[in-house]
C-alpha cells in the first residue's frame, strides 16, 4: 500500500517535468575551464536533448573529460554557465544535482560488497511523501487543514532491497549482490558502476570512457548492452570516449572535441559523411584528405582530372579541402575506360572482408577499400562518385596580419624585419596588411638562414605536402605549406622572398577605430572567412 | 628438475645469524629465568608469584591505560593534519620530514630533558598529563606518517564517487574515506601503543608516582638482582603486546580494506 502511493508520486513529479516544457535538458554555454594558464575547454556551447545518446569524442587531451567532469560538478567552470532543464547549476555541488556518473576505473568502493555499493546512493537518498501512521502505514491528516502531511523521508530497507536487485537484474548480476566487487571481473565490476548510477533514477547519465578497461570482446558486447539499456530507459547519455567506432556505433549525436573546441557536432552519419574539416576526417575513420580546387557549383578539381560533387556554395577557383573514403573509391582494370583516374597499385593487405590497397595516382597516394584485389605494380583506374567527394572549406589558405612598415622596404613580421617590394612607396611607420600565402613561406633547417625563427606545432598530410603550423617568437602561429617532412618541435628559420610579401596600406575600419588592430592574423582571417 | 644453483636463501644467513645472537637468544635467557626456580630447577612458581601479586595488575591496568590516552591523542591530533597535508598542495616532503625527521636528529633522552624544562617553565612538569604529553610528543610522527600514506593513496574518485551518489562532504568523509583509511589508522594506533606501553624512561623523566609504567617495574626487578621476577613479569608483558597484536591483524583482516598501501617505517617500535 505504501509501495505503491511512493511509486505514484515518483511518476508523477517525473511526469510534471518531463513535459517536454525543457527540451534541452542539459545545455552549456560559453563554458571555459584554463587550468594553470592553460585552457582545456575553450568557450564550448552545447546543448543537449532529452533521451539522447550523447556521445564527446575527441583524442585524450582534447577537453571532454574536463567538459564532463563540469557537467557532473566536480569540476567548476571558469567561465560560463552550465544549466540543467533551464536551471543554471554552475554552482551547485555534485551531490545536488539529479545527475550521475560512471566513472573510468568505476571508483567502486572497496569496503563495500556489491549490494551496499548499488545502495550507497538510495540510503542518502530523501524522497517525498505524506506523514503515516506507523503500523496501518494509512496517511495521517492534518487536524487543522484536513490534508495530508507532507514530509521527505528515507527509503525504507524493503524499498532498497527491491530497487537494488531490480537493477542487479538489468545489468544482468542477478544474485551477485553479496559479492566481494574486488572478487568481480572487470566487466562484472563495470555492470556494478552502471546500476549503481543507475539506480538512482538520474535525469542525465555521465560515462567517462566506461569500457576503456575492458578487452575487446567484452566491450563489444557492453556496447550493445548499453544502447539497449538507454533505449529501454529513456534517461539521457552523455558518454566520452577516444573510440571513434564506439561513438558511431552507440550514439544518437557525436560532439567532436580537439583542442577545447567543438569541431563539429551531429548525427553519426553526418560526421561520418561531411567531416567539417581536415580534423574531423582524420580522427572519423581513415579518410584520402586532398588539396583541390572548386571550379564552379558541383565540380572539383583534384589530382589533375575534374570531378562532378554534390557541394556548392565555393567561391569560383576557391582553394578547397577533399575527403574521400577509402570504400568510396571504385578500382577497375585499366583501360576499362570506368574510371576517372589511372595510377599504380603499391601494396595490397586483405583485411578479412575486404582488401586495402594503397595506389598513386596523380601526386597522391590513395588508401583503397575494395572486395577486389589487384596485384601490386599493375596499372588501375580509379572512380570516384560524386557522393563519395566531400567538400571542406580551407580552414586558411593566406597568412594575414596588421603590422607596420620598420624601414626602408621592410616590414616588421613577426618581429623580424623582411624585405619587399615597394611599389606604392610606403614610409617607415605607416600601418600596412601584409599577406603570405602558404606556400610562399620557406622554412630552413638552420634557424640562422632565417629571418627570424620558429617552432614546428602541428602538421597534417594534405596528399601532396604538408601543413605546417609554425609558432613564431613571438609567441603567433603562421602556416606554411610545404613537401618537407617536419617533426613537433623542430626549430626552423623563416625566409619569404621580397615579390611573396603581398603588401597594402592597412586603413582602420571607422566603427573598430578605437581598439587598435592586433596583429593576430587568425581573428583576420576568420573575419574575412 | 634438479637445483644447480644454491638457492638465494643462502645469502640470508647472516642476517638469520644476528638475528639469532641478539634477539632469540634474549628471548630464550627470558623465559629461561621466568621458569627457574631460586635453586636453580624447573618451577612455576616465579611466574605464580608475579600472577598473584595484586600490584602488578594495577600497574599494568595503569600502563594500558596510559598507552592507549596517549594513542587516542595521537590519532586525534594526527589524523586531520595527516588529512589536510595529502589533500593540499604544500610542499609535503618538506612538512613531513620537518616532522618526521628532524626530531630524530636529536637524541631521545635530550629532548625528553628538554620538555621537562619546557614543562617545567609552564608549571606542569612531573604531572600525569606531563607524561601523556611527552608520549605523544614522542610518537606522534608514528601516527602520523601512516594514515598521511594511506590517505595520500587513496584514489580522489572514491570521494568523487561519493558525492555523484549524493553524499555531503561530511558523508563522504564518514562513509568513504575514513572507512578507507582504516588500514593506516590501525598500523598507526600499532606503531603507538606498542612503544608507548613500554616506554617508561619517558613517563620517569616527566611524570610522577601515577605514572609508573610496568616497565619501570621491571627495571627495579632487575636493578635488585630479581632475575626470575623480572623475566617472568617481561614474559607476561611480551603475551600481552603478542596479543594485541594479533587482535590488531584481525581486526586488519576483518576490514577487508585493500589497494592503499600503508608504509610501515623500519625501526617502528623502540624498546625503552
């Protein structure tokens, strides 16, 4: 009797809230987290569905367990706000937030067997009801309103009993509960965490990288399990993982994190089929990322042959980045005239289902899928269907900065002073733009040989050269495409030549007059994107 | 198969040697002079004497019960420094070795004269808490570096784990980590007790009549010549740390606590 009054009123309140009046249940904004200067998550905004399998995906490093790590409480931002069905919990301490987490190496606790594990939470637990008489448990009245008594009591142990063991049954441990959680496998031990967040009914589940730990049968098969204990539940997930076949298999919607910074975020197969840039590509399953061109509303040129695309929107002859997956990319014999490309194949390695050839065509080196094999060292055509092409905007294709003219003919950049060409006779002091393009940059091995020096930050493969993100002294970053292999780190000098410093007297915009321009090239250029 | 090669037990004879010169055979002259009778033959009657002899009880009751004042105040005193130093970001070897180590560098009967007179200054020398004060001033670092480890091991997300499942900081405290810690508190409650529970030269050099320890009674035993009395009372007194150390295993093993490492110093309890 009493049982079931308890259960009415759970419904209820669960009911009230989940009126869809807060679609978004979890939502952060402009959230930023610097840790001893250095800023793990950087102005991230999310918001996240009710129900949804949320998956943050991104390399370790990269932010998302930090950006968890607010969500959950134990970490606070600093800055933004992180709110939950509309209410802002930025400040609100872990245990007072109606959400719950599956920690990476469980945290299960040691002096505590399986039961009392799943328990801990229900015994602090305080739920609503209405003041009882303590042996017919009938609801008492007021004397003075004639209305029930409202109070917040514990639950009771018959109540814990029959929650725990309704929870040990879904994550499959029936009759496990006076188990040692040490004496347990680690996929057992897993199950424990999950029903032990579980059973406390949260509105939001947090899972940092919960199958890390397991082998890969065993994952395969939490994976499965997981999903369908969402979907039987309906609570929402929000899951971190480095796994990016995890996070496409598992989820309703994939965020893609690196650097601090959301790099794209939806359904897996969106990702999955237009990465928005080089990085979403790389990380998403093996992907050919090529340099190209646009030449006009769905066509591309790449590797010297056009191609028809399903994207448009590019600026005529605009400089652009490829993906092509490896499944997307048909073999043919040559001369079979089905292809758009002929090149050679290099190396062939069956990998169970299918072979992975890798074959040049043109200047780049292509990884191929296929269900055909082909001996290495014979000549193939290779197709590629306009669905197959996925087109990116190039996140820069010209170094950019405000700076001012240092000499006569030189101009400060970077903080060394470059020669070039003077055709509109700027003088000394006057504040100019100054543009490079990317490949117009060259980098030396001696740093001496240089104007001035820098670091080697990142680089990526672009299929016929490198992208290398160099840090100057003073403390900015210029790209520079170059053929050159170049390592993390590497110290390099930096030579332009005069004719290769594109430079224009630089006017102050009248509204932006007041806050002077800084030489930043990356705000530039993405005003100008 | 057949051993080619001496096994390397044979490298830990010499230490099986010295520990057979001075420690065995001490024991066995021990228990030798507790069974003789004045004659010289096989007897029960030194040990029935000290078993009868009410005094003996009454000092022993007052050594307990000094041992265990002075460990009660240890563990009160170390464990929220023990706390504060493994959760802060100080520069804790520092702290540690100021308290742990620099003390040592004195020695033990000069910084016992050295209380006395600091005692002496503020008027409470040669009282009861005069005493207490000087044993935990003694063993407090006992006490203290085992629960610092214990606590300094203990992974964060236990706490974390805690208060994800709704527990205040004061739960968390009571229901997480200090059940978790239990392992550093008992060999810390061990590391004090025992030593304190012998340590009479301390008690003699501060305290007073009330705080005569049975091992001052020994000591007088044998200062008389008593051979057969004070080995039977040492033997009485060696049953009685045997077997609270077998309680303070049990108790270890009963709490089934695992996975921190608590570091138990070399030379942990000094005989005096």
């Amino acid at each position: 009797m009493a049982e079931r009054t308890v259960q009415k009123t759970v419904t209820e309140e669960n009911g009230a809230k989940g009126a869809s009046k807060f679609d978004k249940i979890v939502e952060v904004r402009g959230v930023t987290k610097v840790f001893d200067d250095v800023t793990v998550v950087d102005n991230m905004n999310l918001s996240i569905k009710r129900g949804d399998f949320v998956t943050l995906l991104g390399p370790s490093g990269c932010g998302k367990t930090t950006l968890l790590r607010m969500i959950a409480g134990f970490a606070t931002p600093t800055d933004g706000r992180i709110f939950l069905e509309g209410k802002d919990v930025t400040d609100l301490p872990p245990h007072k937030r109606p959400i719950n987490t599956v920690f990476q190496k469980y945290a299960l606790f040691p002096h505590l067997n399986v039961f009392k594990n799943i328990a801990f939470g229900l015994k602090l637990k305080r739920i609503p009801d209405v003041k009882r008489n303590r042996k017919t448990g009938e609801p008492l009245l007021d004397p003075v309103t004639g209305s029930h008594i409202e109070i917040m009591r514990k639950y009771t142990k018959a109540e814990i009993e029959e929650k725990v063991n309704r929870v040990l049954k879904l994550v499959g441990l029936e009759g496990y509960g006076y188990r040692d959680t040490t004496s347990l496998s680690g996929g057992q031990q897993q199950r424990v965490a999950i029903a032990r967040a579980l059973v406390l009914e949260p509105k939001v589940l947090l899972l940092d990288e919960p199958l890390g730990a397991l082998d890969l049968k065993m994952r395969k098969e939490m994976q499965f399990e997981l999903k369908k204990m969402h979907d039987e539940l309906g609570i929402t997930f929000i899951y971190v993982t480095h796994d990016q076949e995890e996070a496409l298999t598992m989820s309703d919607k994939v965020v893609v994190v690196s650097d601090g910074v959301i790099q794209q975020m939806g359904t897996p197969k969106k990702i999955y089929d237009e990465p928005a840039n080089a990085f979403v590509a790389n990380f998403i399953g093996e992907s050919n990322i090529l340099s190209g061109e646009m030449l006009q509303d769905y066509k591309v040129r790449f590797c010297g042959a056009d191609f028809d695309c399903e994207d448009k929107g590019f600026g005529k002859n605009e400089r652009v980045d490829i993906v092509v997956r490896p499944e997307d990319i048909g073999v043919f014999k040559a001369g079979s005239g089905k292809g758009q490309l002929t090149g050679k194949v290099l190396s062939v390695v069956f990998k169970g289902t299918y072979y992975e050839m890798n074959i040049t065509a043109g200047d780049y080196e292509f990884t191929v899928q296929n269900t055909d094999s082909f001996a290495v060292g014979n000549e193939v055509e290779l197709r590629i269907k306009p669905d197959g092409i996925h087109i990116m905007k190039k996140m820069r294709t010209v170094n950019e900065i405000i700076t001012a003219v240092d000499g006569e003919n030189t101009v400060d950049f970077h903080g060394g002073s470059f020669p070039f060409d003077n055709p509109d006779g700027l003088e000394k002091g006057d504040r100019v733009k100054v543009r490079v393009d990317f490949d117009k940059i060259e980098l030396t091995d001696d740093e001496r040989d240089g104007v001035i020096g820098g670091n080697i930050g990142q680089s990526f493969y672009k299929g016929t050269y490198y992208q290398v993100q160099v840090y100057t002294d003073d403390d900015d970053d210029i790209f520079v495409d170059t053929t050159d292999e170049w390592d993390i780190d590497d110290r390099v000098g930096i030579v332009i030549r005069p004719q290769d410093l594109r430079v224009e007297k630089y006017i102050e915009p009248e509204d932006e007059a007041q806050s002077v321009p800084t030489d930043s090239e990356q705000e530039e250029a993405e005003q100008n994107a | 198969m057949r051993k080619r090669i001496p096994s390397k037990g044979i490298f830990a004879l010499p230490y099986a040697v010295v520990c057979v010169i001075f420690v065995v055979f001490p024991l066995l002259l021990v228990v030798v002079y507790a069974f003789r009778s004045p004659d010289g033959g096989f007897s029960f009657s030194t040990i029935a004497g000290v078993l009868s002899n009410g005094s003996n009880y009454i000092s022993l009751l007052r050594t307990v019960g000094i041992a265990l004042l002075a460990t009660v105040i240890c563990l009160l005193l170390a464990y929220p420094v023990a706390f504060i130093l493994a959760s802060s970001p100080f520069n804790k070897i520092a702290i540690l070795a100021l308290l742990f180590v620099i003390p040592m560098w004195m020695n033990f009967m000069l910084r016992m004269f050295a209380l006395q007179s600091i005692l002496a200054m503020m008027g409470i020398a040669n009282t009861f808490w005069a005493a207490i004060i000087g044993l935990v001033y003694d063993f407090y670092p006992f006490m203290l570096l085992p629960i610092y480890t214990a606590l300094v091991n203990l992974d964060h997300s236990y706490a974390e784990a805690a208060g994800d499942l709704g527990a205040g900081a004061l739960t968390t405290f009571c229901k997480t980590t200090l059940p978790l810690s239990l392992p550093g508190i008992l060999s810390g409650v061990t590391m004090v007790f025992m030593p304190c529970f012998s340590a009479y030269a301390v008690t003699d050099v501060l305290g007073n009549s009330d705080t005569t320890l049975i091992g001052r009674k020994i000591s007088v035993l044998f200062d008389l010549q008593e051979w057969e009395a004070g080995s039977a009372l040492s033997l009485l007194l060696l049953v009685l740390v045997m077997l609270t150390m077998l309680i303070g295993t049990l108790i270890q093993r009963r709490s089934k606590t695992r996975g921190n490492g608590t570091v138990q110093p070399n030379g942990g309890g000094r005989m005096l």
